[in-house]
C-alpha cells in the first residue's frame, strides 16, 4: 500500500507501541491530534475515506488488515465507521494485531438514527452545510480551533460518491453474528452525550467482544478529540495492560 495513504505520528520519547487510527465517516485525521504524545506510542492514521476506493466495509477491512501486517504489532483503534472496519480487519485474524480500541461504534446500524436519511442529505446536499451539520452533531464538547475547522473543512478532500458508498455498505454490515469469533483484548469506549450512537450498542459491541463493560466519558460522539487527556489515558492502560 503506497505511504502516501497513511500519516504517521511519533512521540517525542520512545515509543511505547504501535495505534493504527481509524476515524469514522467524514471525520477529519485532525481528531487524533496528540494521540502520540499523549499515549507514547507510534500513531498511524489511516485516512480510508480519501483512498482510491472501492468503499464497502469488507474491501476496506481487508487493506486495514495489509497496514496491520506492514506495521506489527498494532493496536486498531476505529471511531465511529472506523471502528466498524478494525472489526471487519480483526475478523482476518492477520499476525500482528495485539488489540482493538474501539470508540462510538457498533456491530450494525440497528437504532442508528436514520441513516437512509443521511444518505439522502449527502446524495441531494453535499456542501458546506451539511459538513458543517455533521461535524456539530460529532461533538458535545468545544474542541479546539484547529480540529473544528478541520471537522468542517475536511469533507471538501472527499468524494460525494466515497462517502455514500461507505454509509451505504456500513448500513448492510451486521458483524454481531461472527464477533464471536474474535479472541481479542478489546476497549470500548463511548461518548455520554454520543448523538448518532446509544449507550447500548457500546454495551452490546463490548458483550460481543467479551470485553469489559464500556468506559464512558462525558463527551459526544468523538472522544479523541473532545477528551483527549481521558480518553488517552484510557489507551495508556489498555496498552499496559498488554504488556
């Protein structure tokens, strides 16, 4: 896979591991700004939405399965649509994935709000607004300056035709059936005030996965960037714990 499609960050210290950065749709790389200096490990974004496509879930979890070979041993971390292809990647039981941090996410888009709506708005309305709609209804909390714009800016890099291929193939996968089958250290984390997501489909992910009850921070829907010392800090100890 060509180096361009991922952007590596290093902390200033030794590095303490390896995060291979999922974010979810339409969701800005900016949003794991300071991830690497604030867990001390390698961070490697994977902006998938901006790769050459095709877009469907099992597509782009079998590239994430490739990054995860070339960069072992790593941690998946997905945000949101993001964490629903780690799982899809996970599911290739590849070498060299040690665990799973998984953020605002679920096995399927049951109780998703609407999303055939969604896909609609982004079909008959990509543009400013609606960016600018999507990135508000990503937070709760103020973020700074930098992500903010970038939360609105970045949508303009994408293709229209990416985004509803994606939210189209998310809204078709249902992982709950073969989550079983994943024998994986896993954290589950979700935002109280998440608009798109429930506190339920965190709990169910986390059940699936056989992982602990969901850490919940008082945020919405995009914890690395509204929570970034807690949610940081919730990495720092999964990757620990690891050890």
């Amino acid at each position: 896979m060509p180096a361009e499609e991922v952007l590596i960050t290093r902390p200033s210290g030794r590095a303490a591991g390896t995060l291979l950065c999922l974010p979810g749709t339409m969701s800005a790389p900016a949003i794991f700004d300071g991830l690497a200096d604030r867990t001390g490990a390698d961070v490697v974004i994977a902006p998938w939405l901006a790769w050459s496509g095709p877009h469907d879930m099992a597509t782009l979890g079998a590239r994430v399965a490739e990054l995860v070979v070339e960069h072992a041993p790593v941690v998946l971390v997905g945000h949101s649509t993001g964490g629903v292809i780690a799982l899809r990647a996970a599911l290739h039981r590849m070498r060299g994935l040690a665990g799973l941090v998984l953020s605002d996410t679920g096995a399927n888009m049951r109780g998703h709000g609407d999303v055939d709506a969604i896909i609609e708005h982004v079909r008959a309305a990509w543009g400013p607004e609606l960016w600018r709609a999507v990135a508000q209804r990503g937070v709760h909390l103020p973020v700074p300056e930098r992500i903010a714009d970038a939360l609105e800016t970045y949508p303009a890099t994408l293709r229209r035709s990416a985004v509803i291929d994606a939210l189209t193939s998310q809204r078709d996968t249902d992982l709950a059936p073969l989550l079983g089958e994943l024998d994986l250290p896993a954290l589950v984390v979700h935002g109280r005030y998440d608009r798109a997501r429930e506190l339920r489909h965190a709990t169910e992910l986390a059940e699936l996965l056989g992982a602990p009850a969901p850490v919940v921070l008082e945020c919405g829907h995009t914890p690395a960037a509204e929570c970034p010392e807690s949610f940081a800090a919730q990495v720092r100890r999964f990757l620990a714990n690891l050890d």
